[in-house]
C-alpha cells in the first residue's frame, strides 16, 4: 500500500512512520507547513510545526530511508483554522483549534492531495485504533495509553476518511515504549518534548494574540440579575469558567468567588456568578458528524459517554438527534461548558461521533 507519512518532526510521527515501513508498505514523508512566517509559530517543545520541526521531520525520514517532502498549506491553515479561531472568539464562543485542523487540514486537505497523487492512505502518530465492524465499516476506538489517547481529537473524522488513515501507534501501552523504540531504531527525536497549547499563538497568551487581530470594545460586567459590576476592555479577554482577572471591585453577597458564566459580544457584556452556575445538565449542536457508520434510530435517545475537552474526563449521557440537532444530556453536571467547544460521544471505546456545541443548558434551570 502507498503511504503518505505525515510527520510532525516529534517522535510519535516518527515511530509511526518507521512502523509503516516495517509493515511493508511504500512510505513518503511529508511535513506540512501551515506558516509562511515560521517565527510567528512556537518553537522548541511548544511548537508543532516550525522550521526546527520540519529539520526534524526530515533527519527522522532520512534514517528510515524514505522520501520527504515539505507541503505548503499556510494558506488554507490560516483560512480554516486561524481566521476560524479569530470569528469563534469573536462571536463569543470558545473554539478548539487543534480540533478543527485534524478536521481541515490533515484530514481535509491532506487526505485530499494524497488521494489525489495516487496514495491509498495517510499515516499519522495519533493514539488512537481502527477497527471494522461485520460489515467492515471502519471505527474509530480508544488507544490503549488512555493517558495519550487522542481519540477526542479525531472524532469529526467521516467513514471515507478512516478508510484511508492508519494509526500504528493506537495499540501501544505507554509513550516510554514509543521512546524507548525510537532510541532503538536511532531517530534523534526519541527524546524531544512533547508539543502543546496553541502553534500558532508564539507566546502563549492568548488574550494578548486576540488583542491584535480583534479591536476590543469596552463593556460592562454583570451579575445574574443583570446589575453592573465592573468595566471591561473587551469580551475577547473572557472565557466561560475564568475566575482570575475579573477585576471586580466588591465581593459577592455570599463572600464567594465569581465565575464567568456568559460572553455577549453584541451587548458587550460580560456575565459573572457562582461556581454552581457553570454546571451543565445539557448541550446541543447542529454541527455534528458521525465517526464511522452512525447510529440506528438516532432519533431515539441511546446512552453515550460524552468528553468535551481533549483530556477531560467522560460522564455518563444519552444522544439523540431532535430537529437537525445532536442533543446530549448529561446524567451528572460538567462544570464551563462553553458554546464552541465539541462534545464527543463514545459506546465503550468507539467514537460514535461529534458535534461543535451551539447551546448549554445550566443544570439550575434544569432542574427549576
């Protein structure tokens, strides 16, 4: 099978590749370059795609003996996933741009360009698996390292894309295997820390960032009840669940800390209240996909497990799909929840699907 390898320049990309190799299939290296301004991209362990990263890409291609080439997709990576990020939090919603890259990028626009030069697949360091079910339809499941497990980033993957991915690493026990055999098989990489946080924000304050792609309009902070609190300088500084920075002159009545519970960029506001009002009974979205075949009877509620962050924790939930939306209620409350962010849903270890969250219910006024 011909393999296109994408390969980050960090290990995981790397192993995976060298185990496609092992696997006899006819592997290419690619190095995606998603800036034409490398500086403005984290370098060291916080980057992901930097100059240093492609050098990277390239030493571990060439001991595997493999062709390497560096593809430029600055262009669509600014459109799809940065002015994305940008309109998100503009609207005052709370977008996951490591979600929406998988999504555009290497499964969009990758896949597209492999497919298009003859390869069969795409090759990734993702842990995650894929398995068939008895109609051989792909699904997306768990890895085994549910530490590393990155399953929830992979779940607005379609059935198309599964049958041309492959993830080596999703039956691998921990990330110390897949260092120990990278230093076994000599790729300089085997030691390199792993990315996080955003690439494209150089030095990781976020708020900083926006402040110089969105004009911030000054506002007022509000109560519940609507009562002005404070002054702000822009909605674009907030986020559902912020406690710090509020800058809030007076205590609340009950002495307790205050919370961002609701960002209005059309009315400038910013809604702030107790801990317990970030609890969340319900969401909806009707951006949604299915990871693989979907559901029978989607619109009969089913039980799921559902995870809106990329390591948080799975509750117990039930889906169904009610007026071209997928609504999901939670049988125990998250806490800041907030519209932009995606809920995944699980059966077991299967990644059922996905859906960019539009609306929350509060589990107070559920419960009213």
């Amino acid at each position: 099978m011909k393999v296109l390898a994408a390969m980050s320049g960090g290990v995981d990309s790397a192993v995976a590749a060298a185990r496609a190799v092992e696997a006899g299939h006819d592997v290419v290296g690619v190095h995606l370059a998603l800036s034409r301004m490398p500086g403005t991209l984290r370098t060291g362990s916080r980057g992901c795609c930097t100059i240093e990263d492609s050098m990277d890409a390239q030493r571990a291609s060439n001991k595997l003996g493999i062709p390497f080439y560096v593809w430029d997709f600055s262009e669509r990576f600014k459109q799809e996933v940065v002015d994305d990020f940008i309109a998100e939090y503009a609207a005052g919603r709370t977008p996951n741009p490591c979600m929406r890259c998988n999504e555009r990028i290497k499964f969009a626009a990758l896949l597209e360009k492999a497919l298009a030069l003859g390869f069969d697949a795409i090759c990734t360091g993702h842990y995650a698996s894929i398995e068939h079910d008895e109609n051989g339809s792909p699904e997306l499941h768990r890895s085994l390292e549910m530490a590393k497990d990155q399953s929830y980033v992979l779940g607005v993957l379609t059935t198309e894309q599964l049958q041309h991915a492959i993830f080596p690493l999703g039956k691998t026990a921990s990330k110390d295997l897949i260092r120990l055999e990278a230093d076994q098989r000599g790729l300089s990489v085997a030691k390199k820390p792993d990315s996080y946080d955003i690439c494209f924000i150089p030095e990781g304050d976020t708020r900083d960032w926006l402040g110089d792609h969105l004009e911030a309009e000054p506002g007022k902070i509000v109560d519940q009840q609507g009562n002005e609190l404070a002054d702000h300088n822009g909605t674009i500084g907030y986020t559902i669940g912020q406690r710090k920075g509020l800058r809030i002159g007076r205590p609340a009545a009950d002495g307790k800390p205050r919370y961002v519970l609701d960002i209005r960029p059309k009315e400038r506001e910013v809604v702030v209240g107790p801990q317990d009002a970030l609890e969340i009974s319900e969401l909806s979205g009707e951006r949604f996909s299915w990871c693989g075949a979907a559901p029978e009877n989607t619109d009969q509620w089913q039980p799921v497990d559902c995870q809106v962050r990329a390591h948080g924790d799975t509750v117990e939930a039930e889906m169904a799909i009610i007026d071209n939306q997928m609504k999901i209620r939670l049988r125990q409350p998250l806490i800041g929840v907030a519209p932009g962010q995606t809920a995944v849903v699980y059966q077991g270890t299967r990644v059922l699907g996905q859906t960019t969250i539009d609306e929350t219910v509060s589990a107070q006024a559920a419960n009213v």
